[in-house]
C-alpha cells in the first residue's frame, strides 16, 4: 500500500478562535488545488481526511482535481494543544520539544496520538486499497513519518513541513 501523507494548506489563522475552525487562506485554496496536479496522486481514488475545516478544505480541493473520494476520520485530528495562543517562534520551539519528548501538559500525550495513528494505519489495511491519501496536520504527521522512517527526529520533519506537504510511506 502507499499511503500519500498530506499536510493541510495555509489556513487563515483567527487568533481568539479555536484552530479546528480555521478555514484555508486564498493562498492555501490555490497551494491546495496545484498539489492536487503532482502525479503522486496517480492511483488514488479515495482521501481519508481529519474533521478540521483547513483539512477537511485541502482534501477536499485536491479530490476535485483528481476525482477522488472523500472521508472524514476523527483519528487524523491534529495533536492537540490546549495551551495560549504563541507568536509563531514560541509556539515553534514548544512544538519541537513535544515532538522530541519533553513532557508538555498543554499537548496531547505522544502515545495517544501514537495509538491514534496505529488505529488509522489498521483501518488503511482492512481498505485494501494500493494508493491513498490521508490529509492531516503537522504534528501528526511529523510522528507518524518520523517513527515510520526511524531515526529522524520529529521536531525535524515537522521543521521541514511546507502548508501543504506530503510525504509518501509505502510498504
């Protein structure tokens, strides 16, 4: 199976507003619609997307493009943060230690979101699909890709993360 990891466009940030409600910025809806035209969706039919409005958009603007299927998967959610709103960079540094371990109550803990991504990875299976696309968010993602590939510190591949991204796992 190939499973096309997908990170979510640009969405407008609203501070004072929850980030699930966050809708795709003008830019993120066009960034959305030219991923949709990679030849790495080649095969796809279906995309399993979290019930984030910035996800649920980028799923949605990239299955128009290529004819595809949507689902919506509670389990894709990002991990959460029930912490204040941060000026980018603070919020960058705290996701980081996160992702690499340090202990953060303002987070969802790593091995939930890790049994989340498990759940996910044996619904894919039961599918039996060869190629899908699953539109999640930066963290997530950043867990799942890093220990799928082993070796390769989260904060890392969340670093690296453009709005939006994919990575592809296959196997």
């Amino acid at each position: 199976m190939r499973v096309i990891l997908v990170r979510h466009a640009e969405p407008l940030v609203e501070a004072g507003k929850p980030p699930v409600t966050w809708p795709l910025s003008p830019a993120g809806r066009d960034a959305a619609r030219r991923l949709g035209a990679d030849p790495v969706w080649d095969g796809v039919r279906i995309l399993y997307h979290s019930p984030e409005l910035k996800a649920c958009q980028t799923a949605e603007a990239i299955a128009e493009i290529i004819g595809a299927e949507r689902e919506t998967w509670d389990e894709l959610a990002e991990a959460a943060y029930d912490g204040p709103f941060l000026v980018p960079e603070a919020f960058g540094t705290r996701v980081s230690a996160y992702l690499d371990g340090a202990p953060d109550a303002d987070f969802e803990p790593r091995d939930r979101v890790y049994r989340r991504i498990d759940d996910v990875r044996q619904r894919l299976l039961a599918r039996a699909e060869p190629a899908v696309g699953v539109v999640t968010h930066g963290r997530l993602m950043s867990l799942w890709w890093a220990r799928d590939r082993g070796n390769v510190a989260p904060s890392a591949v969340w670093r690296t993360l453009g709005l939006p991204d994919y990575r592809v796992l296959t196997g």
